[in-house]
C-alpha cells in the first residue's frame, strides 16, 4: 500500500494500523503560538492520516 503526500512523495505503508496510531499522535501535537511552518505541519499529519484513513476504509 502507499500514498501520496502533500508534497508529493510517495510512501509506503507496511503497517497500516500502527501508522493510523502514529499520524493520529502527530497531528494532535500543538504549539501555544504556531509560526507557519507548524501550520504547514499540522495540514500535513491532517492530510496524512485522512489519506490512511481512507486505504483502511477501502481494505474493509
């Protein structure tokens, strides 16, 4: 299995539940006053896992 991420690379899953876990942990780390790049980083984990989401949802 893999996905695409917001810039473009391909990654490949091996473990599907253990990355659902992993990106569902990274996009809910916050900081008290986010600079752009945390955004930046926030929509990546966000799309991340949306895109597991929907590799998990096709696999039932």
């Amino acid at each position: 299995m893999k996905i695409i991420d917001l810039d473009g690379k391909i990654i490949k899953v091996e473990n599907l539940d253990l990355a659902l876990l992993q990106a569902d942990d990274y996009r809910h780390y916050r900081v008290t006053i986010p600079t752009e790049s945390d955004l930046d980083r926030y929509a990546y984990w966000e799309d991340v896992y949306q895109k597991l989401l929907k590799l998990k949802t096709e696999q039932s």
